[in-house]
C-alpha cells in the first residue's frame, strides 16, 4: 500500500491512541434555547494591585486569642519561607504572652500571612519583611498563607501554648480564606463558602453562553513569517459563569485561553509577559526546549520578561503560568495553546482550535476552590473557556467540506475523548504520530478503509483530527466522558447545504 501521508514525523506502532467504546445514543438536546436575554450581569472591574512593596509592612495589633491573664512579656518570632511553607512550622509561647511574629519572604514568589484571630501581614514581594501584633495568647492558633491555593500546599503555622490548657481556635478553610484586598460577598468567614451555593445547572450555563460573545475558534492560517513577537499582559477580572454567578479569572491578554500562538518547525517566538496582576505569575511553553530557571520564573506586579524559542518539532502544545500552585493558576485560566504545524500538511476548508479546561467555583467573584482543585471535582467543564457557548454559537462548515479540529486538553487534571456526533474522523493525529490518514491506518498492518470515533487526550495532550460532513445538520462535539459533557463540554458544528 501507497503511504500518502504528508512528509514529518513517522507514526509508530503502538502509538495509535486508545479507541473508547460509544455507550449508548447520541446526545440530544443539551441546550435549552434561551429567549430571555440575561440583564445586568455585572462584571467587576479589575482586582487592584497590591501596594505592598520590597519595604516592611506592619499589622494593627489583635485582640487576644482567649481569656487569659498577660504576663507583660512579649514572645517574638521570625518566620521565613522554604517553598511552599513556613518555618519554623510551629511556634511556641507562654501562655499570656503577647507575640509578634516578623515574617521574612524568603521565596520567590508573593505571601502573605493571616492568623484565625483576625491578625495578618498583608502580600509580602520575595525578599519583603512584615511584622504583625498577633496579641495575648492565651489558646492554640492557627496562621497560613491566604493566596489561593498557598494553604493547600502547605503554607501553615501552629501557634502552640505552653503552661496553660490549650484549646485549638477554630480557623476558617482556604475557600474562606481572602486575599487582602478582596470583598468576599456570601462568605461565611467561620467556615466555609455560604453563599457558593449549588453548581450552575446546563440551562444557567446556557443562557449566559447566549449573552456572551464566543471565543473565536477559528485558526487564522499562516503567512510567510518565521519569526514572530508577542506581548502578553496578565489581568485579573471578573467573568460571568451563570446568572447571578461570576468568578475571578487570571488570564494572558484577557481571555481564557489566551492567544493561540501558530507557526512552523523551525519558527521562532518572542514573548514579553508583563505582570499587571495582584499577585506572582509565570509562564511556561511546551512547545519550546529551553532552561526553566530564567524564562519561567515568577515575576511579581510591574514586573516583564523576556522568552524566546524555537519550536522545533509540530504538535498542538500547551503554555500555562508555572507558578505554585500550577493547578490553581491554571484551574484560573492561565493557559493556551501553541499550534506548530507537521511539515506538508493539506489545507483544510475550515481548521478550528479547541482547548478543554475545567472550572472549580468557590464563591461569588471569587477564585478556583483550591479544594475542589485537589479532589479534582469541578462544576463546569468548558471548551475555550465557556460552557456550551458553541451551541448558543455554532461553529460552521459546509457539507461535503473538510473540517479540522486542533483539540488541546489544558485540564488542570481531567481526560478528555473528543467526538463528534454523526461524524467519523478520517485522519487522526496525536501527540506527534498520525493513526489515520485520510481513511487509512498508519500501522503497516490493518488492510481497508478506516477510521475513529474518538481523539484522546490526557492532561496536557494535544492532536488534531479531520472529517468530511456528509450532509447538512446539527453535528455536535462533546467530551465523550458524558458527565463532563453535561457540564458544558459541548458544542455544535453547523453544517448548511
């Protein structure tokens, strides 16, 4: 048999993806059509930048943690930063006393410290000092970084009392945990999050997807240049999830994902990131071979770098902030896609770039719960950001015309099986290695026309797959990891005559 693949990387064996088994019909009918346009959704503007500078920043003095009578001494402490934790990790003082606790960023990216009794030292930029009057002691206490995320990786503090019964205060979880600076509307500071309420349903994510400009999905297609500059500016905002609902979002140039970087092996990037956030971020590109020390450090507000590289080999690659926690920044919206062409590849008559990522909501306006990133639990599933916003704005072809999807799964954890309803794929490419081309398999065994019903995907992986339409209809795209689906991992290409 004729191998009528284009030139570039040779498929091998074994490399062909895992087939997933189709359980059951098609899927009908997510969308509820909404007439009703959603009024007054408001977005808050920008979160402000932390003032807090190199310079030492001081607390106002706390009231004490429990009734106890005061010695009149005064127990101060040093804590620095190893990683994602403090030390020393527990403090010791004599009941009655009064502490102070001087906090030294000793890491390389923003921390702050908030104690259960209301003391706290605001975000501290690596290399920063602050003290803070954490008042007479009288119980157990706990402190921990408040930045999302930090808690769960460990950034905790165990104030322990010595010569006196000690009863623990009790400390409310990382999801109640603010960032200074930050309103924190139907927070239940005792606890928990009160007013998160349930899951957005499939019809509230619905019609915010009707009101909401889609994220555009088309590939632009690629001019002469080989080198090619970008700047991308990190924002915080606020983005609406459901009626009612909003979160905040951490993203490159304003859009989750950011801009779909396209070239070819060989081609040359330029990036500048600029930090215009209120905390630490990075960012790191698959789709370079470079050192991480420099180009993928952590900047601070105000801060810019430079990153330059050479995509040397074709793939659909991921970029996303690296710093700690990665899940929490990504979970955030800080990723995309780099799309570097195999070598002789076909035009297509419509080439579209779709990236999975999941959504874990905390309460109103605010950040991922941390939590639910780490049980790997979330309420929404979404292609390019938003949930079922290519039903309320369907992709389009035409029947007879050959479609490409570039399909990234920018997680921060969970598979994707990327199929379309009514459709076969003709040409599958995955993870540097065709398994079908043009209805053919790449394996030098299987005689006959083939083909695939899924594109699978892990954390991180990317590929490619066409299709011809064969006639007109509603042709929808989905997670074929159903339960994600319904969660807004769903779209519809619109095929006309």
């Amino acid at each position: 048999m004729t191998d009528a693949r284009p030139t570039g990387p040779r498929p091998l064996p074994g490399q062909e993806g895992t087939p997933v088994s189709r359980a059951g019909a098609a899927v009908v009918g997510i969308v509820v059509v909404v007439v009703v346009a959603l009024a007054a959704l408001l977005v808050r503007p920008a979160l402000a930048e932390d003032p807090s500078g190199p310079g030492a920043a001081t607390a106002t003095p706390a009231a004490a943690s429990a009734q106890v009578t005061p010695t009149g001494h005064t127990t101060e402490v040093t804590l620095k930063v190893k990683g994602m934790a403090f030390t020393p990790p527990v403090i010791q003082v004599p009941a009655g006393d009064r502490l102070k606790v001087t906090l030294v960023n000793t890491g390389d990216q923003r921390h702050d410290l908030v104690f259960a009794n209301g003391a706290s030292i605001e975000p501290l930029a690596p290399g920063a000092t602050g003290t803070v009057d954490v008042g007479v002691i009288g119980a157990d206490l706990d402190g921990w970084c408040s930045l999302p995320g930090h808690r769960q990786m460990g950034m905790q503090v165990h104030v322990h009392v010595t010569g006196a019964a000690a009863t623990a205060s009790p400390a409310p979880s990382d999801a109640a945990s603010a960032m200074p600076g930050m309103d924190m509307p139907g927070m239940d500071m005792s606890g928990g999050t009160a007013a998160a309420g349930a899951a957005p349903t499939m019809a509230e994510l619905a019609q915010t997807a009707e009101a909401t400009p889609a994220h555009p999905a088309e590939l632009a297609p690629l001019d002469s240049s080989t080198v090619h500059s970008y700047t991308f500016t990190v924002t915080e905002q606020r983005d609406p999830v459901a009626p009612g609902r909003t979160r905040t979002v951490w993203t490159y140039n304003g859009t989750q994902p950011g801009p779909t970087l396209h070239g070819r092996v060989g081609d040359t990037f330029h990036i500048t990131l600029v930090n215009k956030g209120s905390m630490g971020h990075s960012i790191d590109f698959h789709a370079g071979e470079v050192a991480p020390d420099v180009p993928m450090r952590t900047i601070d507000p105000g801060q810019s770098l430079e990153y330059t590289f050479t995509a040397n080999r074709a793939g659909v690659w991921m970029y996303h902030c690296s710093t700690m926690p990665m899940s929490q920044h990504i979970a955030n919206g800080m990723f995309g896609a780099v799309v570097i062409e195999p070598d002789g590849l076909p035009a297509v008559d419509h080439s579209y770039v779709l990236v999975q990522s999941e959504v874990y909501l905390g309460a109103d306006g605010q950040p991922a719960d941390a939590a639910k990133v780490a049980a790997m639990t979330p309420d929404v599933v979404a292609f390019n950001g938003r949930a079922f916003q290519y039903d309320a704005h369907p992709l389009t072809a035409k029947a007879g015309q050959r479609v490409r999807f570039w399909v990234l799964d920018a997680g921060p954890n969970l598979g994707l099986s990327f199929h379309v309803v009514g459709a076969q794929f003709d040409t599958v490419w995955q993870e540097g290695a065709y398994s079908v081309y043009r209805g053919r398999s790449t394996d030098g065994i299987t005689q006959g026309v083939t083909g695939a019903q899924v594109l699978s995907l892990g954390a991180a992986e990317g590929g490619f797959v066409e299709l011809v339409p064969p006639e007109p209809g509603r042709y929808s795209f989905v997670n074929h990891q159903m339960s994600l689906a319904e969660k807004g991992a769903h779209g519809v290409l619109q095929v006309s005559p």
